[in-house]
C-alpha cells in the first residue's frame, strides 16, 4: 500500500514543519490551471481555476485548524 510505504517521510515531513514554524516555498506555492466549464469554451468565463497545492501544506494546515476549533 501507498500510505505503508510515505507514512514515516510525511510525519518527519510534518514534525519538522511544525517544530521549526515554517515551510519552503515550494511547499506555500500552488499551481494554478484553468478548467473548461463546457466543452468549447470561448472566452475566459467559460474556465474555471483550480490551485494544487503541497500535499503536506495542505495537510498541515488542516490539522492545525481541526485542532484550533472548539467546538
């Protein structure tokens, strides 16, 4: 399985982003890419964007905000 062969590289990935409170660039940028909204779009209000993110960030960030909610 996947997660069986990453699950040591994320969490050390993870520890060293929260213990050290940063991240590198790569990890804070995201890729942007426009999506066709139908099948012949015309103009740029035909596309949709969509940002892809680090994997890690993305996870990081989620976890922090579970744990900051109080309810």
């Amino acid at each position: 399985m996947t997660w069986d062969t990453i699950n040591q590289d994320m969490l050390d990935v993870m520890n060293l982003m929260y213990m050290n409170v940063s991240v590198t660039g790569a990890q804070k940028s995201g890729t942007i890419v426009c999506l066709p909204k139908k099948p012949d779009p015309g103009g740029p209000e035909d596309y949709r964007s969509l940002t892809l993110l680090h994997a890690a960030y993305k996870l990081l960030t989620r976890i922090i905000a579970i744990r900051c909610d109080p309810g």
